[in-house]
C-alpha cells in the first residue's frame, strides 16, 4: 500500500483543499492585473497596451515550463515540488508589491509564469493520489472549481483591496496567501513520490492525437483575453470590482453548468459556451457603457467562459486518454501560450486602434471557435 493510502480520509480532504487552495492562489495572481491594469499603468506611465504585458509574460513563460519542469522533475516528490513552486509564487507576489520600476515588475510576472507551468501540469492531476479511487472525480472537480473561484472571489477581492490601499497591497496579500498555501501543503499532501515518468516522447506522442483539441484552445483562449485583458479601460467604471465579481459569479455558474453537460456532449457544450462569449464581446462595444448594459452582457461572457476550462481539458483528455499526465502539461502549455498571445494582441489593438476595437476582433475570435467545434470529428466520437 502506497504511503498516501495510509492516511486517514480527513488528510485526503485536507490534501485535495491545500491543491485547490494552491491553484486558486496562482489563477488569482495570474488574472489579478486585468483588475488593477489602470493604476499599475498609470503608477509607471504606461499605456495600456504595455501594461497589458504583464499579462502576457506569466502566459509565455508557463507554456515553456510546464513540459520542462515536468519532464526535469519527474523523479522528484511532487509534494516538495508544489511546495517550492508556491515558495516561488511567494516571492513574485512579494516582489511584484515593492517592485521600483516596470522591468522588475516583469520579472515578478516571470516567476508567476514558473509556477503556473510547474503547479498546474503536477497538481491538476494528483487527485488520484490523495483520495481513494471512488472519489477521484469529484476532488478532480474540487481542484478545478479554484479556477472560477479565483475570477469569482480572488480577483474582485484583489481589486478592491488595490482600490481601498492601492495596487501594490493586493500582490503583497497574494505573497502572503502563497506561503501559507505552501506550509498547508507541506503539512496536509503526503509524500507523493512519481509513479511514472512523463517522457518528451510521450508528450509528443498525445500532441499528434491533439490537434482538433489545440486548434479550439488556440482560438477560444487567444479572443478571450485579447478582450478581457482590457475589460477595466473599457468599463471605465467607478465600480469595476462589482462588474467583476458578476462576471466571476457568472463564470462560477458556467463551470458548474459545462462539468455536467459536457459529460453528455461535449461539442454541443463547448459550441454552446463559445457562442455565448462571442456574442457578448461583439455586443459589448454597442451596450456596454453602461452599468446595467456592462452587467448583462458579462454575465453572458461568464457563464460561456465559465466551461471553457472543463471543456478544453476534456477535449485534450479525450484525445489522449492513455497519457493523462501528458495530456494535462499539453492543456496546460497551449492554454497559456494562448493566453499570452491573446493579451499580446489585444494590446496591439488597442495601442493601434481602441479598447472597443479589441473586443470585437476578441468575439470574432471567439466565434470561428464554434465553427471548429461543431464540424471537428474528433470531437463528435468524443462525444
């Protein structure tokens, strides 16, 4: 019997809450400046196309580092990697809070990037380990429930901690947030040496079994955040931390609805939640200038976005389902190569034309990703 197996089930649960703590804490960082992009720009004279580069560099570097850190550390007990990974995480949130100047700024954000690679592609998939096989599923559904959570509490929470004491309190919180979450690990997962080793051939082997599933990534992922990464400048609203919150309450909704659905059709859900965020981004620039036309419309872009990490996943796994390791570090990879392409090139709207402008190409984006979905025969006989 293995050592994690020993253990009684409160440790198990407690293990599953320290993960689920631990992703909830890095989607928040992550996500954080979509809140406070304002005030950091305006604390360094950016615009907000540059500003929105903070976005961007967690993304790049966390689609190199999640196949790197899981192949180069896959002898190595995973428990003491999610520990040092939120170690890491401590010290980006600390630095990002005293940070004097915007190259350092960055650097902050690249250490966030380490530990989204690292974290997601070992953590995501431990929950076999920490429970007994029977509950497996729903602590995989707990550990992927902090990615809503940390849209729906983590980043209105943060955003109004940076408006009541400023924008470098709220990285300051998350440094400390990621030291505890690093000692609940320590003390809760047990001893979690690796039970195979997750090769580069492996990885390229579910990469060919996975392009339907990284075309629609590619697609969904870049047009959200090419429009989300710049929500506050176009909101320009006085109560952005309650816009949030709806649009996180809304997402919460969706990941709920889509983990049920896509367990019964898959394509219908994915098209279905893409269909949604297409048609609120587009809508956006016509009713969104107003508190109650802002507020509808998010709630619409949420719940749609709400699915998207359960049925990205989905796809993938579906796709490879004898590598679930390999499969995890490729969802993970594409969706953050994605991510910081789509913040990369929202920006390059809005510095070239408007705020209103990225939102539209995002949902244009958005909805050629219902096209693929719908006609992907991959998807069909995973359905």
């Amino acid at each position: 019997m293995t050592i994690e197996m020993t253990r009684p089930p409160t440790t198990h649960r407690l293990g599953v809450a320290a993960v689920t703590l631990g992703i909830f804490t890095i989607v928040t960082t992550e996500i954080l400046p979509v809140g406070l992009l304002t005030p950091i720009g305006a604390d360094f004279g950016l615009s907000a196309g540059r500003t929105g580069l903070l976005m961007t560099m967690p993304g790049l570097v966390a689609a190199v580092a999640a196949p790197v850190i899981t192949v180069t550390t896959a002898r190595l007990d995973r428990r003491l990697m999610l520990c040092a990974l939120m170690g890491l995480l401590a010290v980006a949130g600390f630095l990002a809070a005293a940070a004097p100047s915007y190259e350092l700024e960055l650097l902050a954000r690249l250490f966030v990037g380490l530990t989204i690679g690292g974290f997601w592609s070992i953590g995501a998939g431990l929950a076999g380990r920490l429970v007994p096989e029977q509950w497996t599923a729903r602590a995989t559904a707990v550990i992927f429930s902090a990615v809503p959570l940390g849209t729906v509490l983590g980043v209105p929470g943060g955003t109004l901690l940076g408006e009541l004491l400023g924008w470098r309190a709220s990285f300051a919180a998350l440094g400390g947030l990621s030291l505890v979450v690093m000692i609940a690990l320590y003390v809760t997962v047990p001893s979690l040496p690796p039970l195979q080793v997750t090769r580069l051939s492996v990885v390229r082997g579910a990469l060919r079994r996975s392009k339907r599933a990284l075309l629609a990534t590619c697609l969904v992922v870049t047009g959200h955040f090419a429009a989300y990464t710049y929500v506050t400048p176009f909101l320009h609203s006085d109560r952005i931390s309650l816009l949030l919150l709806v649009y996180g309450g809304a997402g919460l909704a969706g990941n709920l609805i889509a983990g049920t659905t896509a367990a019964r059709n898959l394509r219908l859900t994915f098209a279905t939640c893409a269909g949604l965020m297409a048609v609120a981004m587009l809508l956006l620039p016509l009713f969104g200038h107003t508190t109650p036309g802002a507020a509808v419309l998010l709630v619409i872009w949420g719940l749609g976005y709400g699915g998207v990490p359960v049925c990205t996943m989905s796809m993938f796994a579906a796709a490879a389902p004898q590598a679930r390791e390999a499969a995890t570090v490729l969802f993970t990879s594409s969706f953050q190569a994605v991510l910081s392409l789509g913040a990369l090139l929202g920006g390059l709207v809005v510095d070239t034309w408007s705020v209103s402008a990225t939102m539209v190409a995002g949902g244009v984006c958005v909805a050629l990703t219902v096209g693929v979905v719908t006609w992907s025969r991959t998807q069909a006989a995973a359905t």
